[in-house]
C-alpha cells in the first residue's frame, strides 16, 4: 500500500515537472493556444477559484493579517489572487516546474506576499488561517484521501478549502470515456471520490461543512468544499 503512493506520487511529480507542466500552465493561462477541451477546462477551472475568491470576499477573510497555505497550488492561480487581496500566502507544489512558473508569475504582477516552494502537502509546515487544496484531490487514490485531509487539517487553525471530482455514476462514465480516448500526450491516473467519505474525513480530522459549491463543464467537473472547525 505504502509503494502504492510512492508510485503514484513519483509519477504524479514526474508528470507536472514534464508533458503535465507545459500542457497545465497552458490551461491556466488566460490567453495562449488551447484546444477546445483544454479550453473547457481553462474555464471550468476559472469558475472554482472565482468560487473560492467569492467566499473569501463575502466575509473579507483573505485581507492583510491573514494567513494561507495553498497546497498543490501549481501556477498560483488562487494563491497569487488571494495575496493580491493582502493576505500572506505559503504556495506549494509538489512538481518544482509549477511552483517555479508560479514563482515567476507572482514577480511579473510585483505580489511580493506569496511565497512559492516544492513540496508535497504531506511535508507542508507550519499553521495558517485558512488551508487551500484545489483539483489536487484527483491525484490521491481513496484509501489515502483520509491521510491527506487530516494532514492539510493539521495546519489549518480554522478552515479548509478543498475540492474533488465527485464520484457519481455520471462522472465515473465521462472518466471511463475519457480514459478510452486519453489523447496525444501521457496523462495521469485520476481518482473520483464520494462526497461521503470526504466528509467523513473531514468530520474525523475535526472540522464540518460550512459552504459547498459545485462547477461542471463538459470536461471539467470539481465540487468545492468549505470547512471549518467543529
Ligand atoms: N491547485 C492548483 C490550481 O487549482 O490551479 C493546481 C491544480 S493541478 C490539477 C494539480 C496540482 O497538484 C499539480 O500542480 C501537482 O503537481 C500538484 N500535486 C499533486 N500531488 C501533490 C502532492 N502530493 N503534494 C503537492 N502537490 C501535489
């Protein structure tokens, strides 16, 4: 089991350092050539974090004083926003390509209050207000989502924002077309998981629902969780 994510990591590290970084900072761009898919999942993408961003406005918790860890944040396209609105941001990514690419968007826009660094979530330090994990969840297989939650809860004093593909008979069958068609380049495992056991997770690792969201394009399907300690 221990090999298990070993493996998957290594392969999920190798794959964002290499074809995953050049085809994914393409998607999360705001112009440059894309496919149509790509395009669908550009935009699906744009509607979480303009999710979390609504979240994060509507009570004004991403202000100066506050602290973030963005988790699995790739090119920073929620961290380098929520330090645009003062908060300070701890961005980390796995794959060095992102975090880099990340990195050097945040000094091409002078935001100066997002720190990026390779890590994997699970060797993340320190605590902040507020723990962000999106479309990471994908890459984790069922029996190790548990794991994760209750690590990105460790650093989280008072809320948790994650997201996951949900696994429902709908999303299963588009994953199974998908994976019959799984295009030009090498992709990676991906991992649905329910609602349920999310949940559980959650409630295990001390925290309850407080708001949901859910966006589904044609390609892009990502259910969006707030939590925040019980
Ligand atoms: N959260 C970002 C966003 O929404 O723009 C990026 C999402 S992208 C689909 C998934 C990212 O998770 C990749 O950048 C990948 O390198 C990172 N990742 C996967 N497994 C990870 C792990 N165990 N620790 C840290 N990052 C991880």
């Amino acid at each position: 089991a221990i090999r298990a994510v070993v493996d998957d990591k290594t392969e999920v590290r190798e794959y964002f350092n290499t074809e995953g970084f050049n085809r994914w900072s393409r998607i999360y761009s705001e112009d440059g050539e894309v496919n149509s898919v790509q395009m669908d999942i550009r935009n699906g993408h744009a509607q979480t974090v303009e999710k979390v961003l609504k979240w994060v406005d509507a009570d004004g918790s991403a202000k100066e004083g506050k602290t973030f860890c963005d988790a699995g944040c790739g090119v920073g396209s929620l961290a380098i926003p929520l330090a645009q609105r003062g908060a300070q941001v701890s961005a980390s990514d796995i794959s060095s390509a992102m975090a880099e690419e990340g990195a050097a968007r945040a000094a091409s826009l002078g935001v100066k209050n997002v720190e990026f660094s390779t890590s994997d979530l699970e060797s993340i330090q320190g605590n902040y207000h507020t723990v962000t994990c999106i479309d990471v969840m994908i890459h984790y297989p069922e029996d190790k989502m548990a794991q994760m939650v209750s690590s990105l809860a460790s650093h989280a004093d008072e809320r948790l924002i994650i997201s996951f593909a949900p696994n429902t008979w709908y999303y299963r069958a588009l994953k199974s077309f998908g994976e019959l068609f799984p295009g030009p380049s090498k992709t990676t495992r991906a991992y649905l998981h329910t609602e349920e056991s999310v949940v559980n997770a959650l409630m295990s690792a001390g925290f309850k629902l407080q708001r949901t969201e859910m966006t589904g394009t044609n390609f892009y399907f990502s259910r969006l969780l707030e939590a925040v300690r019980q």
